[in-house]
C-alpha cells in the first residue's frame, strides 16, 4: 500500500469559548490514500468543517498530529506551510469563491500565478477542458451557472496537480443536475490522477458516490464505512 496522503492520528483540536472550552475534534484518527475519495457527514457543528482546515494545514490540531503527504503540519515554518498548501493541497468551496473580475481562465490561473509559474494560461486551458469548459476560457463568473462556476472551481483546485483536495459542501449549493456532473467529475479526478479527496456533505446520497463514509457527530468518528 503506498503511504496515505493525508492522515490524523488521535487529533484533537479545542477553542475557547468564553469560560468553556469547546473541543471540535476528539481524538480524531483517519487516512486517505492517493486515489481514495471519502466522504465526511454529519450535522452542522460535527467537525468537518474543523476536519478540512486541519487537513489542509490552515489550522493546526491541540494534540495529536496531522501529516500531509508525510510532513507533520505542526513542525513546519510559514514559508513550508505555504509551499505545501501551493503545491499539494486543492481547495473545493460551496460557494465557488470566484474572484468576479476575473475571467474562467484568469481565475484558473491565479495559483500558478502566485507560485510564479511560467506560462500559466496554457495549464489553466487544459484544467478547463478537462472539466469540459474548454470554450468558456474568457467568461466572466456572472456569465456562468452555477454548476459551471463550480467546474471552474475545481479547474483552480486541480491547476497544480495538488496531491489532496479538499471539498467543503462542493455541491450544496447546486441543483442536482448540475450537482451530479461535478460528483462524476470529483470521482474522474481521483480515479484517473490518483488525487486523495476529502470531502464534507450533507448528502447521504452524494456520500455515496464517494470510496467510504466517515460518520462524524460532536467531534468524534462514529462509523468509517467502506462503499468500495
């Protein structure tokens, strides 16, 4: 089995809410390996969200340790942490997070942009016809639905080639046309490049195009059930 690309061992993360302290993960321990794409459910306030932050390394655990392709989160300096974001983790959100200004291909592009890669529009291009876009390059978001805005999303996400993405309730707020396009495009994107997906949903029946469900209620794992 090759090494997972993302994993939690016995992760807890804790805020303080005024006199309480409120524990949003506890004793968190889950894997996902290059290709596998797990789903995690549960009611608002659960952790997933908790779960993402700390998987992308925007947040980091009280206790226990977070690894992202073998590198613990906590041991890095900002220049690491950033490079590590930059280059190994995507980021998929409800609400597409499109700069408006932008066109579909600026908007891809603005990763590669930032890390000062050469030629980005020629990479963004491929990103947008693989998410079957290839003739709305020079659209801005406005003139997208909302499906389509979404694929652009995952094109920005894809962009760098990231070894994890992650997904925040990446089909929440589309119609279930348009939600199911972006399901087989998320389960095309781990089956053919082998990309780690951790994504969280509301959805049992979106949860169930996905490797495994992880059931998620008061910071705790309930159920890790394997679909595969």
């Amino acid at each position: 089995m090759p090494p997972p690309v993302i994993s939690f061992d016995q992760v807890v993360k804790t805020y303080a809410d005024q006199d309480s302290e409120v524990r949003a993960l506890d004793g968190v321990s889950l894997q996902a390996a290059p290709g596998e794409f797990i789903s995690l459910v549960g009611r608002s306030g659960c952790g997933k969200t908790t779960l993402l932050n700390l998987a992308g390394a925007m947040d980091f655990p009280t206790s226990g340790e977070v690894q992202i392709a073998g590198q613990s989160t906590a041991n890095l300096s900002d220049a690491e942490l950033t490079r590590i974001r930059r280059n190994q983790v995507g980021f998929i959100f409800q609400f597409f997070q499109l700069l408006p200004t932008l066109t579909a291909a600026e908007n891809v592009e603005l990763p590669l942009q930032l890390a000062g890669v050469a030629d980005p529009r020629s990479t963004a291009l491929e990103r947008l016809a693989l998410v079957e876009l290839d003739g709305y390059a020079d659209r801005l978001p406005h003139q997208l639905s909302g499906g389509q805005m979404q694929r652009v999303a995952i094109a920005r996400a894809l962009v760098h080639k990231p070894a994890l993405v992650l997904a925040d309730e990446p089909v929440g707020n589309l119609d279930s046309a348009s939600a199911d396009v972006v399901m087989r495009l998320l389960r095309r994107v781990a089956d053919e490049f082998e990309t780690a997906i951790l994504m969280a949903t509301h959805s049992l029946e979106t949860a169930q195009m996905t490797d495994a469900i992880v059931s998620m209620r008061d910071g705790r794992i309930e159920e890790h059930r394997s679909l595969s």
